[in-house]
C-alpha cells in the first residue's frame, strides 16, 4: 500500500506531502482546486509519459516520490526479473526536467517506464471516468471476466500461443512473398541459367580461342616464314649456325692466351646452344602450323557463340558470364528451398492454430463456468445499492482467434423490472454507470489482490440513500484495501478515516493547489459545506456530526 507520497512542481502543485491511512481516505474540494491533479502525479509513478508542460516552475525540475510498503504481495520475482534490489518498502521516483528528461527510479536504481508500469499495476488501482467509460468496451469487459474467473493462467498460455501462430503467420507471408517474386522470374532464370550452364564456359577461353582463330587464318605466311629462318639456319652455303659454330672452334683455340679470349669463347659456345634450341623449337612450331579450313569452322562457332552471350547479357568477359551463371543458380536454388521452407510453415501454422484453439477452448470453458456467477454476485451488489430489479447478464460467442481469446463477449444491463437487458452504453444512466461499476471493482478487488484501490468520480451521478450505500461498500473494501476516494458526497466523505481537502492558495502571485489533513472539527465544517453550502446552518451541520459519528 501507498505509505507516503511527494509531489513536487507538478502542475498547480509546488510541494505536497501526503501520508494516508492504510485504509479509507477521502479527497474533497471546489470543482478545479486540483483534486484529480493528485491523480496525474500517481500516474507519472505508474508508468505514464509527460512532458514540460507538467512544471508548475519552468526553472525547476518535477520530482514525484511515492513509498510503498509490499511485503505481503510476493513481488520479489517481478524485483528479481527485472533485476531490481527487493526491500519490503519500495520507493519509485520519478523526475522530469526543464528540457523534458525523464528518469524513472525504484529503490535508486533506474528503470524504463516499461518496468515502472509492470510494477505499478501490482500496486496500485486508479479507478477514473475512463475506466467507466472502458466499460462499454467488449475487451474490458472481457479483462473483467477473466480477473472475476482468475483465468490469468490460462489466458497466458493463450496468449503465448497465439503469439507464436502469429509470429508463424508473419513469417509465412513475408517468406510466400518473395516466393511469389522469385517464381515470377523463375522460368527465365531457369532458361538463362541452362543456356550458359550448357555453354560449358571457362576462364580465358575467349581469348585462346581468339588466339588460335588469328593463327590458323594466317597459317601458310607463319609456316613460310618460319621455314626461311630455318633455312637461314642451317641449309644454305651461308648458313648462321655453321659459320657460328666454326667462330667458337677458333676462338676456343686461343682462349688460353687472354682472359678476353676466354669470355668470348664462352659467350658464342652460349649463343650456338641458344640458336641450336631456337632451331629445334622453330622446327617444331613449322611442323604444328597448318592451314586447315576445318578447324577454322569450329573456332568461329564458339567465339559466336560466347561473343553473343557477352552482348546478350551486357558483360566484358567470360569471368562475368560465369559468375551470372552461379547467381542465377543461386536463385533457381533459392527458389527451391523457399518452396520447402514455405511448406514447412504451412505445417507449423496448422499445428499451433490447432494449441491455439486448444488452449482457447480451456479459457473459453473457464469463463462460461464464471459468467453465471458473475452476474449473480453483481446482481447481489446492486441490490444493496438500491437496484433491486437490475439484470447483467453476460453472452458469450465463438469468435476468430485473437490476442484476448476465441471469446467474443458482452455485457448487457436492464436496471428495471420486465426491461430486457441491452448494450450497456444504450440502457445505462450517469448513476447506474456508476453503481455497476463499483459493483464490479468491489467483486474484484480481491480477486486481483491490489494493495491501494483509487476512485475518482466513483459517485457521478448518485445520491440520498444510495451514496449512503455506495459509501458503505467502499469503507467495506477499505477494511481489506487501502482505499482512496475522490469525493463530491457528503454521505461518502463522512466514512473516511482520513479526509483530506484540497483547495486554491491565491495569495501569491499564482494560484496554488495545496492539500491538508482535516481534524475532527474541519472535517465536521467540510462536510456540512458539502450539505448546505458555504454557510451551513446548524442543522446541516448536525447532519454532518451525525454521519461522522456513524462511522466511529
């Protein structure tokens, strides 16, 4: 429960204090003195966003302390997963600067404000005109069903399937979309992938063919020339390597006589062996060239062959043509084991929509099994709030699967005798909205096991006896929960165990929201204001003892 709570520079409020009692607090004052802005500050510790625009002094920073004692709730592991140093008190801070910062702390550690809402909703209810609101919404009601059968369980293990059918279901489109856009190029792929698969094609191919082309057509002039310098060589009277050979008999002769004569010698016995292989080689290559108009034919085909998978798919080289080549292999590959891939959630899809249904169907029992005793024990409530004859009676129907179940449910409420029941939004005044929806809060509190229940406007549109009874309800849940309530009835104010009164402080430069703690003769001054006015008489004011003794 909410031990003590600090506000500081936040909105109307420069410095509040607040230590409530553990059990039924009551929050009065004139319409605009800044009651709900309480209510603002609390969210900021639960979890909501802000910006600047909350500082009451653009200069300073906002600072909102709220300390909470939690030793019974059995949060450690909510501490310990989000690894959090767990005391019995737990103290959340939360600060907002002049530029718009915020930082979020729980027992001095920083926290996202992901964690600060996690932790929040175990510690604290904030009841408004919004949640009265909610209540016409099929998914609320359907949270409310489900807390009243404590189906929490069930509806987890729901919901961690349904999750994993959609994350299937995502993946599945994502992965039959690209399968789509593959198979619209696939059968060209495929053509073009077999056609230079077939064309067998190697690394430098182009070129030795070429090579061999330019060669073969000029064959008979290299053969010519080739056999002129053989003949050069060795078969006339003037031959070179003769007449070489006779230069190196002589020159090894004299090479004993000088040191020059010696290196000369050894460079032309160097070049005769040189010309000697130069002579056998051209022999060779004379052998090998040969004009043959049949060889030429081939050649030519293969070099217009590859020439025009060059210009066909705009490339320089053959290396290029290759690696096109693999690329589109890569995609007929791809193609392939996407079709499997595909197939294989397809698979996976039926089987968790099949754990979808299945644990679906185990919530869906959990909350047909509630619903009857749901609409008795609120009918039982109502009848204590002077709704003898008020009918809630909930339907429930298969519906497509989504996040909160196969259920598609609602609510419906006749306040009168022989009225069958309706939307509630169609059949439902401002008071009954009201009486309903404490009915319920009070049915569930304990099913929730919340330490501090807040309701703001929980009243609208009650009076007379009935707020009597709404006020007894309410200090009713008080004895288990500590409960905080914003107040317009003089009937209800009177049952607090604490009343605080807020009001306007105008004796500076700009208004103020301050809150005090009333004693027992301004809470008995308060309340008969709340009855009679701003001047109460003494018989409003007897009335207001009355009620606070009542509750004594």
């Amino acid at each position: 429960m909410l031990q003590q709570l600090s506000i500081k520079n936040y909105s109307l409020i420069e410095d509040l204090d607040l230590v409530p009692s553990s059990n039924f607090n009551i929050v009065t004052g004139e319409t605009g003195a800044g009651k709900s802005i309480m209510l603002g500050a609390l969210g900021l510790l639960l979890g909501n966003r802000a910006d600047t625009k909350v500082l009451l002094n653009a200069s300073g920073k906002c600072i909102i302390e709220g300390t909470f004692q939690i030793a019974t709730y059995q949060l450690e592991q909510i501490f310990e997963s989000n690894d959090l140093d767990y005391f019995d008190s737990c103290i959340i801070r939360r600060e907002i600067s002049n530029l718009g910062k915020s930082r979020a702390f729980v027992n001095d550690t920083p926290v996202t404000l992901d964690v600060l809402k996690q932790l929040g909703s175990y510690l604290m209810d904030v009841h408004s005109q919004h949640d009265t609101l909610l209540l016409g919404s099929t998914t609320y009601q359907l949270s409310l069903l489900d807390a009243f059968a404590s189906s929490q369980s069930s509806l987890k293990k729901y919901q961690l399937s349904f999750k994993r059918l959609k994350e299937t279901q995502q993946e599945l489109k994502d992965k039959r979309s690209v399968l789509k856009e593959l198979q619209l190029q696939s059968d060209y792929n495929q053509f073009i992938h077999s056609e230079l698969e077939e064309a067998s094609l190697m690394l430098g191919e182009l070129e030795d063919k070429e090579a061999a082309l330019k060669k073969m057509e000029h064959a008979e002039d290299i053969k010519q020339k080739l056999e002129t310098i053989l003949n050069s060589f060795n078969q006339t009277d003037q031959s070179v390597l003769p007449i070489l050979q006779q230069s190196s008999k002589q020159l090894q002769t004299i090479k004993k006589w000088s040191v020059a004569y010696e290196l000369l010698a050894g460079r032309m016995q160097s070049i005769c062996i040189e010309l000697k292989d130069i002579e056998a080689e051209l022999e060779s290559e004379s052998l090998i060239v040969e004009y043959n108009p049949q060889l030429i034919e081939p050649l030519e085909t293969r070099l217009n062959i590859l020439n025009t998978l060059l210009k066909k798919h705009r490339v320089q080289t053959v290396a290029e043509l290759i690696q096109l080549k693999e690329e589109l292999g890569g995609k007929v590959l791809s193609t392939d084991m996407l079709v499997n891939e595909v197939e294989d959630l397809e698979k996976q899809e039926s089987v968790y929509y099949k754990e979808v249904l299945l644990a679906g169907k185990i919530l869906s029992g959990e909350r047909k099994q509630a619903a009857p005793k749901f609409e008795e024990q609120v009918k039982s409530l109502l009848s204590e709030l002077s709704m003898p004859d008020a009918r809630v009676q909930i339907t429930i129907k298969e519906d497509e699967p989504s996040m909160n179940g196969i259920d598609k449910i609602q609510i419906l409420f006749s306040a009168n005798k022989g009225v069958t029941p309706g939307e509630l939004k169609q059949v439902a005044s401002g008071g009954e909205f009201s009486r309903l929806m404490l009915a319920i809060k009070y049915m569930l509190a304990d099913k929730v096991a919340l330490p501090t229940i807040i309701f703001d406007e929980i009243d609208t549109g009650i009076s007379g006896e009935v707020s009597i009874q709404m006020g007894k309800m309410i200090r009713k849940m008080a004895t288990r929960h500590q409960v905080m309530v914003i107040t317009h009835l003089p009937q209800i104010a009177g049952m607090g165990d604490k009343h605080y009164f807020v009001y306007k402080d105008t004796s500076g430069e700009r208004s103020i929201s301050r809150m005090k703690e009333l004693n027992t003769k301004e809470r008995i001054e308060e309340v008969a204001k709340m009855i009679g006015g701003d001047k109460p008489t003494e018989i409003a004011i007897q009335n207001a003892k009355e009620m606070l003794a009542g509750v004594k």
